[in-house]
C-alpha cells in the first residue's frame, strides 16, 4: 500500500512517517520536503496546499490512502485548514484514492462544546476543522475516518488512550500517532469520527470496540 502524508515535516506529521515505513510505501509531502531523511521506503515530494486542486492531484496518482495532520498553527487557517483540506479531498478523489484519514479537533463536529475547557482559546481552529470535517462527512465519497484529540503535547506516549470521550483531555502525540496508523490497519474505523485523549485502554483495544 502507497501512503501519502500531508503535513509530513509537523510534528506529527514527522513521527507518523517514521511509523508508518515498517508496514507501507510512504508518500512524505510538504513545502519543504526533507530530502535529507535517509528512511528506507519513503519518497519526499513538494506538497503545497496554497495549490489548486489540478495540482494536488498530480500528486496524488498511484496513492491508496491520505492522511491530512497538516496545520498552520493558526497563522492561516482558511487556507490549509480549511480550504486546504477541502481540496486535498477533492484532488484524492479526481486521482482515484478512497481511503482519507483527517487529524482533526476533539468535539469540531459539536460547536455547542467550545466554550469547555481549552477549547474556548481556539474557537477560529474549530470552526476551519469543523467545515473541513463537515465536507468529508457529508459532501465527499471517500472512505474516511476522522480523529478528533484534545490538545497535543510533547510527552512519551502511553499506548493507552480513551475514546469514549465525554470532556476535553490531553493527548501525547505518541499517542495520537499510533491512533493514526492504527486506523489505517482497520476498515472498521471507516466512517467514523473517533474522539479521543490519553487514557487507560490500549490502542489496539480501543481501536477494536470502537463501534
């Protein structure tokens, strides 16, 4: 199986290439592609999602799944969160890929929830994931996935996460990262919108009760 990554040198983009070689050929795109990364069966290719869809296409020929985990970090969030998504969807599509997993926002779906926790600091993230998502749930015939994680930080990942979630958590990216190729792995997860943060059941586990 091809994989393509976008967002491929973020933070997670970065640890999920590094997963994802030991079972797939992998597709790393972003603007600046790192042709210095010495990783057996992975090709660097100039991803930019300012592009048009035409564009993006091209890049997407011969590829079996997609993961979009890019970001701006809020510095332009109509253009890559939003609007970049969107056509990283439409472009998979004209090439022919079915398979989408998006990185999304723990509750971007339930605008009624933003004001809890953190999540009232980020209301401008949520609203571009919350279109993003809402076109790939409703306006798209890929067979995608979505995950949704509370805030990202920097810690040694667990294994073990929650996903029956019901508040706002943290989530190591280790964590998340392993979410994500674990998805793939998975064609139950296949339309479904999964939330999630750092818990107490394994990720395969929690992959498998997921209904």
């Amino acid at each position: 199986m091809k994989v393509l990554v976008i967002g491929a040198n973020g933070r997670v983009g970065s640890l999920l290439v590094k997963k994802l070689v030991s079972q797939y050929q992998v597709v790393a795109g972003s603007r600046n592609p790192d042709l210095a990364n010495s990783l057996d069966n992975v090709e660097h290719v100039y991803l930019d999602l300012l592009s048009d869809v035409n564009t993006l296409t091209e890049t997407m020929h011969g590829i079996d799944a997609v993961y979009f985990v890019s970001g701006s970090r809020g510095k332009n969030l109509l253009e890559i969160e939003l609007h970049g998504a969107i056509k990283s969807m439409q472009a998979a599509e004209k090439a022919g890929v079915k398979r989408y997993i998006m990185l999304s926002s723990v509750f971007a779906l339930q605008p009624e929830r933003w004001n809890e926790s953190f999540l009232g600091e980020i209301t401008n993230y949520n609203i571009a994931k919350h279109y993003a998502d809402l076109y790939l749930t409703t306006q798209s015939d890929l067979a995608y996935t979505i995950l949704q994680p509370g805030a990202l930080k920097d810690e040694s990942g667990s294994g073990k996460v929650e996903t029956n979630v019901t508040h706002a958590g943290s989530n190591s990216i280790a964590n998340v990262v392993d979410m994500l190729v674990a998805i793939l792995a998975h064609d139950s997860t296949i339309g479904k919108v999964i939330l999630m943060h750092d818990g107490d059941t394994l990720i395969e586990q929690a992959i498998l009760q997921i209904g």
